[in-house]
C-alpha cells in the first residue's frame, strides 16, 4: 500500500471516527419531492435578509440538503447547475478550475466565504474550486451582475458566496461512506444542533481517488465548523472555521511540450476564520462585526523545483442598518483589509497591502410592491489608488405575489495585481501606473413564483461591459502590462425550480452568452455560447432516483501543442443516481457518472473522467 493511499484511508478513519465522539445524529431526510420550498430569504443581494420576491438582483441559492439529495459535494460539479456560470477544469477532480460568471474571468469573480472573501488579485481560489467540498451544513448564493458597490473589488460577474448555516433543533448528523471507481474512496460526517441561546453546525468531507491518468491522484479534506452564542437579547456572538487540504498529481497536458509528467504535484492549504458579533440595541438599529483571516500556502512541484506561494489576510467588516419604516431601510459599513502574498515564482513577489472602504445603500419601498435599492461604494488601496462605485436596482412584484419584474444597473472594478505592478524578472516588469479595471453593466428580467413558495422560473437578459483591461505589451523589452482592453459580455440566463406532474423535483439552468474581447476582435476564450443542465428527481417511498445532465456547445479554446485557437470541443454528459431507505437510519447510495463514456475535455489537452460508478451508505444517529 503506497504512502498516499495510506494517508487517504486514515483521512477517511479520521472522518468516520469524529461522528460518534462529536454525538453525531441524523442529518435531516432529503425532502420529498411534493415539498419543495424556497428559501425565505437571501442574503448576499444586499447584505440584510431580503425575500426573493422584493429583489431587484438576480440571484440563485441552493442548499446543502439539496446538494445531498442530488448526491454532489464538489464546488465544481455544483456550479454546473447555476445558470451564467460556466467553469472550465484542467483536468480530473482536484485539477485548477476557472469560473467564467457571466463571461467573466475567474478573477473578476469574488468568492464570498463565510462573511469574508477568499480571493483578491493576489489570491486565487482555482485550486479550492477544483477539488473543495460543499458540506452538509452549507448553503450557496450566487448574486449576477457587478457587485463591487457592496462587496468591493473582483466582483464584477457577480458574487459566490458559501456560508455556514446556524444550527437548528435537536441533536442531529450522519456519517457516510462511499467506494467505486479510479480507486475512488471518500468519508464524509456531519451535524448540527441549536436553540435560541447557543447552536453549532460543523461537517467534513474526505476521500483519495487515483483518476484515470498517470500520476494524476488527488486527496482532500474539507471541514466547516460553525458555532453561535447568545449573550442577551441584544447581543449574539459566533465563529466560524473552514479549511481545505488538497493534494494533487498534475501530469500536465496530454499532449504537447512537457506532456504526462511523472512528477508534477500541486498541494493546497487554504484556511479561513472569523469571529462575528450582532448588537441589536433597538428594534429600528442593528449591527454586525466580521474579524475574519485567511492563511493559504500552495505549492507547485515541477520534478526538480518548488514554487511556493503563501497568502494572507486580516479583514475587518462592519455594518449597521437602520429600519426607518417597514417601507425604508439604509446600511452603511467599511471594511478594512491588509494582505501580503510571496511568490517565489515568476516575478518573485513579496508585497504588501492595505485597503479602506466604506459604502451605504438604501432599500426603499415607494408605493406598494415596487422594491427600489441604490448604493455607493469607495475603495481606497494604497499601491495603485481609489475605486469607486455604484448600483441600483428595482423590482415590481403583482398583486397575488406569483410575478416579479426586476432590473438592475452596477459598476465593479479588479484591483492590479502584485505581479502587474512591482513584478521583476529577465524578460518581465511590472507598470506601478497601472489603473484598476472596470465594468459597468445592466440587467433585466423576471420571475415567476409558484404557489407556496413551490417552485420559480426565471429569465434574464445581460450586459457588461469591461475596459481598462490589463493585458501584456508584448512591443515592449522587457514585457510589461498596460491598460489597453475591452470586452463586452451579453446574453440570456434562464433557470427553474418546480415539481413537473408525477411528483418530479427539476431544477434546470440555460446560458445563452456573446463574450468578445473588443480590442482583439476575437471572442473570448472558453465562454461557451451555449451552456446548460437539469436534475429531475423522484421519491417513491423508500426508494428514490434522479438523473443529471450538463452540455456545453460552440466555445473557442487553445490547442495544447501548438498554441493555436481552436474550436473548443462541444460535449453533454449524463449521471444518474438513486438511494435505498433501508431504514430510519440506514440509507444505501448508488450513482454513475458519465453515463455514457462521453470522451470531453473542458481544457484542451486535458482529459475528464469517463464512465464511473460509485456506491455507499449513510448511517444516521
């Protein structure tokens, strides 16, 4: 037994033993298919609870109970069924993957955790979004469109955040279990308890898999843990704590210059934590304090060298909102941050920085059903300069509730980064002149609400525009970066979620998306103009099955050998999964992902999985 393996099945020991000594007990049912429910509210479209019926942003948000009905947990693989969220995996799982939000780069897309945000101009979340877990405890909000009025930069296609819930009720949790192919093995325990003085939530996720490559295995943990405190009626205190640890053999390309290496390996350490407090003084003031840190160190081993890059952050974000009325809310806040990263690779960075922001936004409510928000937003960093931005959005909602009309208009913006600005190496310098890249973009759509908050259809029409995009100056000896793109990104999302007749829970997403890069005249790279899936599941009393499908059709790419653009390969894959209710405990697990052995690669020249099957138990307490 190789040393890898070893350290995989004691990370999967590990996470079965935690179960019993923490009183684990059962994670709630996967609820039939006749109760689908919406949330009551979201969150991150203007950072106070609001109901998806008065949002004038278009946002999307699935829970950890959903995801353990359908039998994910990958933050990729999640995605996928978030319309206008494209990604694109270098490889198998665990492999760097990029989110292209609403045509946008992955780092123009802030990646919102617990309160705090995991990723800068600096600080990537590739390698977490490629192999991280969502676990039971979770839930996840995607907001479409510029953000950067609330949340600052790099959120100019919109924002994800993934937020540990509070826990609630008795004592509850699971353990699972689950064996199958390219010597697959994963863990998983949860659970969670609270009342209205103290709660905890806490889950992990675990496992090895071999994939399907040479030297391509990847081994992970992933944990959240959660815990709340009420000191009094005014004053509720918590924390929370979530890391990743992956490891990852990365053989490179297929094909080309360096192909199949033997010794490439990636290894990620990403740590998060805050401590919050909430300080009610009135019925009309509330407040909210998140002290939260960052530590993440990844390396990157070649065969003869290591590169290392160490990250961290200390982040300060305060807010407090004032209820004038049931029909006037303002909040306002500031968030300061310092970072530092090192890279010991190319342009050898070690650099510092600190940001102030503040902003204020109001929520205002006219006359009857029409829901209006407008906000501004200053950023101040101290290596390239001031930031600042704007938003503002409406939404109509009809008399009996079951139709919203909404629109929306933001600005957003992505901060230089080390490397653009103080960068060194023989061919290479940075440009400290260089200026923030910004966006400005609108929205427009509607939303169709079942009875009883059953079940929403939505459709949405968008467009952005980037400039000041930072690209290299190739003219130049040695290279450097300059303020010289645009891009433009528009198109269509639409989603839904409902029971069809027969008691059938579907949830389906579709993309239409233009993505061009103006100054090149060329579209850009790996935004598929097409791009969609649908799960449909169905509970037949003890025994349960669903089916999955994503495709992606007409995208450009780059050939892996030569360099060249290409036409990007279309595909459509196929999963099906289903469980047995053995008990009130036991439940028995099966799925098969790509069904039907599609040959695909997201990234050219690096294969996905074929066909796999999988199976396990949950065992509850």
């Amino acid at each position: 037994m190789n040393r890898k393996l070893r350290a995989s099945l004691r990370r999967l020991l590990l996470t079965v033993a935690l179960a019993p000594a923490l009183h684990l007990s059962a994670q709630q049912s996967s609820p039939r298919a006749d109760t689908v429910v919406l949330p009551d509210y979201v969150t991150t479209a203007t950072r106070t609870p609001a109901a998806l019926t008065t949002t004038g942003t278009a946002v999307d948000a699935i829970s950890g109970a959903e995801l353990a009905r359908m039998q994910l947990t990958g933050l990729n693989s999640v995605l996928a069924g978030i319309p206008g969220a494209p990604a694109a995996a270098s490889g198998a799982p665990g492999a760097i993957t990029s989110l292209f939000l609403r045509g946008s780069n992955s780092n123009q897309t802030l990646f919102l955790v617990d309160g705090i945000r995991a990723n800068d101009p600096n600080t990537d979340y590739q390698v977490m979004l490629g192999g991280a877990c969502v676990g039971a405890c979770d839930n996840l909000e995607v907001s479409h469109g510029p953000q950067s009025t609330l949340y600052g930069g790099e959120a100019v296609g919109g924002v994800i955040a993934l937020r540990g819930q509070r826990g609630a009720g008795p004592v509850r949790g699971s353990v699972a279990v689950e064996a199958g192919s390219f010597g697959t093995i994963q863990g998983a325990a949860s659970a969670q308890a609270g009342d209205d003085t103290q709660a905890w939530s806490f889950s992990v996720n675990g496992g090895h898999t071999d994939n399907e490559r040479d030297n391509n295995a990847f081994d992970s943990t992933t944990y959240a843990l959660r815990v709340d405190r009420r000191l009094s009626t005014k004053v509720a205190v918590g924390g929370t704590w979530r890391g990743f640890f992956g490891t990852y053999g990365s053989p490179g390309a297929a094909i080309g210059w360096g192909a199949n290496d033997p010794d490439n390996e990636e290894t990620e350490n990403n740590q998060l934590a805050t401590v919050f407090a909430e300080f009610t003084p009135s019925a009309s003031f509330t407040h909210k304090a998140v002290l939260g840190g960052q530590y993440r160190r990844y390396e990157s081993f070649n065969g003869t060298s290591t590169t290392v890059v160490k990250n961290r952050r200390a982040v300060l974000d305060w807010q407090g909102t004032w209820t004038a009325s049931a029909q006037h809310r303002v909040t306002g806040g500031l968030t300061a941050e310092a970072n530092h990263t090192r890279n010991t690779g190319f342009g050898d960075i070690n650099e510092s920085q600190q940001l102030f922001a503040f902003f204020v936004q109001d929520e205002w409510t006219p006359v009857e059903r029409v829901y209006l928000t407008a906000g501004l937003r200053s950023d101040d960093h101290d290596t390239y300069g001031r930031a600042t931005t704007g938003r503002v959005t409406a939404a109509w909602l009809s008399a009996d509730a079951r139709w919203k009309l909404r629109a929306s208009y933001g600005t957003g913006f992505r901060s230089p980064s080390f490397l653009d600005l103080y960068g060194q190496s023989s061919f290479y310098v940075g440009n400290p002149n260089l200026e923030a890249e910004k966006a400005k973009g609108w929205d427009a759509g509607a939303d169709y609400f079942f009875a009883d908050k059953k079940g929403v259809l939505s459709a949405t029409w968008f467009d952005t525009r980037i400039d000041n995009l930072i690209a290299f100056d190739f003219a130049a000896f040695p290279s450097t970066v300059k303020n010289i793109g645009e891009a433009r990104t528009q198109g269509l999302e639409l989603s839904g979620k409902f029971v069809l007749p027969g008691a059938v829970e579907t949830r389906l997403a579709y993309t239409y998306l233009a993505a061009d890069d103006l100054t090149a005249g060329a579209r850009l790279l790996r935004r598929p103009k097409h791009s969609g899936s649908i799960d449909v599941w169905k509970d037949f009393g003890g025994l349960s099955a669903g089916a999955g499908l994503v495709f992606v059709r007409d995208r450009v790419d780059v050939h892996a050998a030569t360099f060249a653009t290409i036409a990007g390969e279309d595909y459509t894959v196929v999963r099906v999964y289903g469980a047995w209710q053995v008990s009130d405990r036991l439940a028995l697990k099966a799925r098969v992902e790509n069904l039907f052995d599609e040959s695909y690669e997201q990234v050219h020249g690096y294969p996905q999985l074929g066909v796999g099957a999988y199976a396990g138990l949950e065992w509850k307490f």
